[in-house]
C-alpha cells in the first residue's frame, strides 16, 4: 500500500496506513462473502483516517479512492442493519468525492464499476422502500456506467429498471425493459 503513496509524505505510521487499509480490506470481503460487517468500528475509523489523508492530499488518486471505498462498504453496513438513511448517505458521500475528485469521462473500468455499483444500491434502497421515481433514476444512472464497462451483462440492470416501472405501475414500460433484459 504504501507504493502508491511513494511521492507524498504520509503522516502516521506504515502500521497505521496498513491497518485501516486491513479494515476496508475485511470489509470487502465480508461482504463479497455475504457475511456480516461485523468490522463497523475498524470500518468507521479507516473511512474518519482516508478522509484526512483525502484532504492533506487531494490529488493522489489512490488515497481518493481508499476513501471512496470506505464510504461505500459503510454505506453497505448501514444497509444491512436496515438504517437507510445512513446508508444513502454514505452511497451518496461516495459518489459525491468520485465526482468532485475525478473527470467523469476518464474513469478506469474499476471506478466506472464501482459508481455503477453505487447508483445500483440507491435503486435498491428506494425500490424496497416503494419508491419508484428515484429508484428508476438511479438505475438509469448505473446503467449508464455499467454500459461503459466492456464484457458486462446489463440484464440485472434492465430487469430492476422495470421492476421499478412495475412499482410505478407503468405496465408497458416495465415489459419494454423485461424485454430488454431478456434479450
């Protein structure tokens, strides 16, 4: 990890920087194995460490991105301790540095992913809270990432679209993007 920081000095120590990243890390993987986070407070305190660096470093790129990670696995354990609000914060604080850090247009297939990922999971916590306008405009957000992505199936994408017309009860338009997610 501290490669990527070879031109800046870090403040803290490696044991620091390796931790919080182990934190983020453990995360990740818990959720990757659908178990729970039961990492919260190491989470909490890597995502309060990435953002300072964040700020005391605003163009090293990897650091932007530790931070984007951490909001967004927090934003995760909110989800799954049904504290939606605080979820949607934090999909949001995620979104919000991606966008006020990088040139939309000259995002890696990583990051373009991971924003994809991000407007996914606000459809999801619109659409099982029965809200269906925001639900479908987060969607169509995620499908516009997911559609610069070589090699990705946007079926799911497609299919939660018309879903949420269905919620809507917007009947043909939900059947146009089954259709779409068919094909």
């Amino acid at each position: 990890l501290l490669s990527c920081h070879s031109e800046y000095e870090v403040r803290g120590t490696s044991s620091d920087i390796n931790a919080h990243y182990q934190a983020l890390l453990t995360s990740e993987t818990l959720y990757k194995t659908d178990n729970v986070q039961s990492n919260r407070t190491e989470l909490q305190a890597a995502i309060h460490y990435f953002d300072s660096l964040a700020v005391r470093y605003p163009d090293n790129d990897d650091i932007i991105m530790l931070s984007v990670r951490s909001h967004y696995m927090n934003g995760v354990g909110y989800y799954e301790n049904d504290s939606v609000v605080e979820a949607c914060q934090e999909y949001l604080n995620a979104l919000e540095i991606m966008e006020e850090h990088f040139d939309i247009d000259e995002l890696s297939e990583y990051e373009i992913k991971l924003m994809g990922l991000t407007y996914t999971r606000l459809g999801e916590l619109y659409f099982y809270n029965g809200t269906a306008q925001p639900a479908i405009e987060f969607y169509r957000y995620a499908l516009i990432y997911f559609s610069k992505l070589s090699n990705f199936n946007l079926s799911n994408t497609y299919r939660r679209i018309g879903c949420s017309y269905r919620l809507d009860n917007n009947n043909d338009t939900a059947l146009y993007y089954y259709r779409k997610a068919l094909s």
